[in-house]
C-alpha cells in the first residue's frame, strides 16, 4: 500500500506540472497575441490624427581607403537628402520600402533597396572599396529609433536634457513665437496638457527654437498661457529638431517609457480634442 501511494503522488505531481506548464503556454500565447490586437487598436484610434510612423536611416559611407568620399550626395526616393554631414546621412523616412542611392565623385553610384518599420533605427554600411568600383551598401544593424538625448533649457536658463525624462510617455513639440502656425496649434498643446495634468506618467514638452529666449514668456502672457501646464523649454541652437527629421515647423514627435520614437505628426493637429487625449492614453504603456 505504501508503494501504490508512493506511485499515485508522483503521477499526481506529474499530471500537475504538465497541467501548469501547459496553461502557462496557453496565458502567455494568448497575451502575446493580445499584444499585437492592442497595437493595432492604438493606431486604430490615433488614425484621426494622421500619424506617421517614421524611421530613421544612418549610413555611414567610405570611399577607398576609409576617407569620407568627396562630393558625396544622397537620394532617397529620388529626391536628394537637404544636407549630408561628413561620412554619415540621415534620412527620416515613413514605413515602408525605399531606395537609397549613394554617388560620388569618381565613383559608380551605389544604390540599395530597404524596408523600414515605423520606429525603427538602421545602419547603413556604404562603401567603395576601390576607385571607380561599384561599391555596396549592407545592413550593419537594426534596432529601436532611440531619441537623441536633447540638451535645453527652461525658461529660466536650467539646463534640460530630454534623457531626465525616460521612464515618462512624453508628447514632444517643436515651435517658434514666429510661426503663425504654432501661434494657432498653442492653445490646442496647452488644451492637451490641461486633460494630462493630473498624470506623472506622461509628459507634454514645448520646445521653442526662437533665437533670444527672452521672447518667449512675454508671447505666453500674451496669449494668456503664463500659467500653462505645458513644459516649456528652450533650443539654443535652433537646430535640435532636425534630428527628428523636421524642417519646417510645427512637427509632433511621441516618444514611448523607453525612449523609442513611436509617431511623427507633421504639422497643426487640434491637440485639445478628445481624439487626441485618447490617441495619447492609449498610445501608453
């Protein structure tokens, strides 16, 4: 009788750990598949605000003997990048599949074919390994688009770094007291802050790239946004927002908990619309 409850235990035992482990796969199957339904109902409910899923591209580009090629220009899609900086452009393009083509003096022009996900970093190895050869272009790695780590300052001359912000959801905006499109689009960011305002996980930054910082309280004074929950902030170099991709202004960039640049919104949105306060609340973690 010992032996026989012996034997019964460890069948029981048995049975339980198969019952448990297979349960186990069945919660963790259904919640990563519940993962991707609630991506897709995120983007289902900021659809209103059209935006746009965006990676960005690094190549790094060498001619023969490692030096940076002269003369080197880039297309993306046929239209040239506005400025490429040393061995290395930058292009911000939508999700999607693109052709990059690479030419320099001297040398046959290298063109490469990429597929991109929204919120995707990738690096571009390009190279001419002899005068006058055709060159390659490879995939040296991919990954989340990380925000640059942006060095500010409030309005009252502290420095800011955009880092101080990780572990929040924040809503990031580029503007100027000088556009007249984000004089409109402001009350709409001050409206969308107002609704968050009781939320420590989710941020709305204002980052104003006019050149005397002095002008921009008195511009919030007089739209009668002194008191705006809406953290303003300062770009001294009036240049910070190309690294997002953004020429003109005003742009709208989401940037995820972990840093991850998740949606680019090009131009005025109505910011103060319930729309928008849900594509923010459900666009969190």
């Amino acid at each position: 009788m010992v032996e026989h409850r012996a034997q019964t235990d460890a069948f029981g035992w048995l049975a339980y750990l198969v019952y448990v482990g297979v349960g186990g796969f069945f919660v963790f199957a259904f919640a990563w598949a519940l993962r991707g339904a609630v991506e897709v109902q995120n983007a289902a409910i900021c659809r209103a605000l059209h935006p746009e899923p965006r990676a960005h591209v690094v190549a790094t580009v060498r001619g023969p003997g490692e030096r940076a090629p002269s003369d080197l220009a880039v297309e993306v899609d046929g239209e040239a990048l506005p400025s490429v900086l040393g061995q290395e452009a930058h292009a911000f393009v939508p999700e999607g599949t693109h052709r990059l083509r690479f030419t320099a003096a001297g040398q046959t022009p290298i063109e490469v074919e990429l597929k991109v996900a929204g919120g995707e970093e990738v690096q571009l190895d390009v190279r001419w390994t002899e005068p006058t050869s055709a060159g390659q272009g490879t995939i040296a790695a991919r990954g989340p688009w990380l925000a640059p780590d942006l060095q500010l300052q409030d309005l009252d001359g502290k420095a800011v770094r955009l880092s101080e912000f990780r572990g929040k959801f924040v809503v990031l905006n580029f503007w100027a007291t000088w556009c007249e499109p984000c004089i409109g689009e402001w009350p709409q960011v001050h409206q969308l802050a107002q609704r968050l305002v009781d939320r420590d996980d989710v941020v709305v930054l204002a980052v104003s790239i006019d050149e005397d910082p002095k002008l921009v309280r008195p511009f919030l004074d007089r739209m009668s946004l002194g008191e705006t929950p809406v953290q303003v902030l300062w770009d001294s170099t009036q240049s910070v927002h190309r690294t997002f991709g953004t020429e003109k202004i005003p742009d709208t960039y989401f940037i995820d908990e972990d840093g991850q640049v998740k949606y680019a919104f090009v131009n005025v949105r109505k910011w103060g619309s319930p729309e928008a306060y849900h594509c923010v609340d459900g666009s969190t973690k």
